[in-house]
C-alpha cells in the first residue's frame, strides 16, 4: 500500500485499527445500552441499616478491662497525640 512501509507495518497498523475500530462499537454500545435500559431496583441485600447499639456498657465481648497502670498509660498516650 505504502511504498516506505513495511508488510508488517501494514498488518500492525490494520490489527490496531480494527481493535479501535472494536473499541469505539464497543463504547458507543455501552453507553446507547446504559443510556435507556434502567434495571428495576430489586431487593436489598445486606443490611438495611447499622444496628443500634446495645446500651452505654456494650456487649461484653466488646469491652476490655484495663488496669490502673494500662489506664494512666493509655491517657499518657492520647496527650501525646497532636490534635489537629
């Protein structure tokens, strides 16, 4: 076809065409789809809402028991944290 490019040039350059000729069908498709196909919503799955808490002690499972000295060392802690 072109006097100064080469066979395979010309094989790389049709294959890169076609793929972005695939690509851009493939686009337009996508969005003409997306554009007038809305899905019925369905049922929600999961949870509907956070669960309420249990009361100020929580479960005892999510409670830790801490001694004085963990306790003077944990307020020690958050002084040292900056806030900002």
């Amino acid at each position: 076809m072109f006097p100064s490019v080469s066979l395979a040039q010309e094989i790389g350059l049709a294959v890169l065409l076609v793929a972005a000729l695939v690509w851009v069908i493939g686009l337009g498709h996508m969005l003409w789809d997306g554009r007038f196909h809305h899905p019925e919503p369905g049922p929600r799955e999961g949870l509907a809402a956070i669960p309420g808490q249990r009361g100020p002690a929580g479960h005892p499972m999510e409670t830790v028991e801490l001694t004085e000295e963990e306790e003077r060392a944990f307020a020690g802690l958050i002084r040292t944290i900056a806030l900002h």
